[in-house]
C-alpha cells in the first residue's frame, strides 16, 4: 500500500475543477491518501463559493486528515522552504507518506524528485505518469517498501462513509 500525500494545492484544484485529472487519486486501488487539517484549511480559504467548498468536503471525507502536526520534525539542512510551506512538508513526513503531491513549483520545485526523511516530492503529473509506467505495475513502488509497524500515535480523521467515485 502506498501512502500519498495531497498539498493544498493539489485539494484546491480537485475540488475547483469538477473534470479534473486529480480526481483520479481517489479511485486508485493499494493508495491511501492522506492530507493535514492545515491543508484542508489552505483550500478552504482559497476556493471562491460553497459550491466548490462542498466538493472538497466530500474529497476529504475519504482521506486520512492529520489533524495536528508536530512542530520539532528537523529537516534536512538542504531543505529550504518558507514558512507556510513547512507544516505541509513536516505532515508528510509524520504521516509516513510515500509520496508528497504538490503543484507549487516556486517553493518545492528544488525538492521534486528528492526524498526528504523518506517522501519523495513530486507533481500530481509526474506521480500519475508513473503509475502508467509498465514498471510501477510489474514491481511496485521503486522505493522499498518498510517493514509493517504498530499504528500511527498521532490523531487522524479516519473517513466513515467511502466517496462516491468518478466514472471514468
């Protein structure tokens, strides 16, 4: 099972654009998405009517939401981000996630491609046009899978009904 990891970015256009190629995440079987409250938050505020606001609650409704994240993650000394950005990459890396799913170029554009303590950062594109790849289908991941461990310590929102999926 691969864990992703949707920046605000990547919930603001999922929900701004009823035909969007995002809504594909949701429907991807072996992927557990995840998101912060802080995230959420991000969209929220950015997304123009209720309407569109409406849509994301029913995205989240099938994520797992980090609902606090910790603030003493350190990250690597390379790592330079500003300080808005920080909260969504510390949540990725405490959520234990694969992957980090991001559209802001001008802040995580340097880490695209690069694991940070374990998540790699990419473009929705990029990750989608891998799981088209024939070797992502023949052995998974590249990245090696972890042992299985005990639950996460940290509180989630864990979705109770599943979302309706798109067709296709």
């Amino acid at each position: 099972m691969l864990t992703v990891f949707l920046d605000a970015n990547i919930l603001f256009s999922a929900a701004y654009k009823p035909d969007s190629r995002l809504l594909i995440l949701w429907s991807l079987p072996e992927i557990t998405l995840v998101t912060s409250a802080y995230a959420v938050e991000e969209s929220r505020r950015n997304l123009p009517d209720q309407s569109r606001k409406a849509t994301l609650d029913r995205l989240v409704k099938d994520l797992r939401v980090l609902l606090a994240s910790r603030a003493d993650i350190r990250l690597p000394t390379s790592v330079h981000l500003p300080e808005k950005d920080l909260p969504i990459l510390t949540a990725a890396i405490q959520t234990k996630a694969d992957v980090l799913l991001t559209g802001d170029v001008t802040h995580f554009g340097h880490l695209f491609g690069k694991r940070i303590k374990g998540v790699r950062i990419m473009t929705a594109a990029d990750f989608l046009a891998t799981l088209d790849s024939p070797r992502f289908h023949r052995s998974g991941p590249s990245r090696p899978r972890t042992p299985p461990c005990s639950p996460p310590t940290h509180a989630y929102h864990t979705p109770t009904k599943p979302l309706p999926r798109p067709n296709p």
